[in-house]
C-alpha cells in the first residue's frame, strides 16, 4: 500500500520542517509586497505634497516591519507549535513503553 493509503483516511498535509532560509524568505517577501504597494501611493502623495509623500513613507516603513514581523512570528509559532506536539507524542511513547513492561 503506497503512503496515500496511511494515515487512516485523514487528508492531513505533512507538516514542514522549520527552515531559516524559509522564514527569511517569506518574511523580506511581506515586506516587498508591501513596499511594492506603497510606493506607488507614496509618489502620487509626494506630487500633492511633499510632506505628505514623507508620511507616507514612515507609514510604509512602519508597515513593511509590522508585516515582517507578523509573518515571522506566524512562522515561529508554527514551529513551536509542531515541536510541543512531536514532543507530547515522544512522551506518550515513551509512557505507552514503560507501561507494557518494554
């Protein structure tokens, strides 16, 4: 029976192993995407007026860490979250043995 077959039925997707290329990647990947649409409001502020085009900019920069940061504690999270329940299920084992006497 290939792995499709495991698993009891359940269409649960393995999950990913925590990588710090990934959390790099995808976190600069939030800050680009949220400079890529800033700029352009940025630009047609700073024609109207240049003070408005700078805080538009510090708002930007604001939002360019607020969503690096969100998306790496996400990810952190995730990891955190996958390692207590590796863990939780190593204990089981672990007392499942001691108990059957192996």
């Amino acid at each position: 029976m290939g792995e499709a077959g495991r698993g009891g039925g359940t269409n649960r997707k393995k999950p990913q192993e925590f990588s710090f290329v990934r959390l790099a990647l995808l976190a600069l990947s939030a800050g680009a995407v949220v400079l890529l649409v800033s700029v352009p409001i940025i630009l047609v502020l700073a024609r109207w007026s240049v003070i408005a085009g700078l805080i538009a900019a510090l708002v930007a920069i604001v939002a360019i860490i607020a969503a690096i940061g969100l998306v790496s504690q996400r990810i952190v999270a995730t990891a955190e979250r996958q390692l207590k329940e590796q863990l939780a299920q190593r204990e089981r084992t672990d007392r499942e043995r001691n108990n059957n006497g192996g």
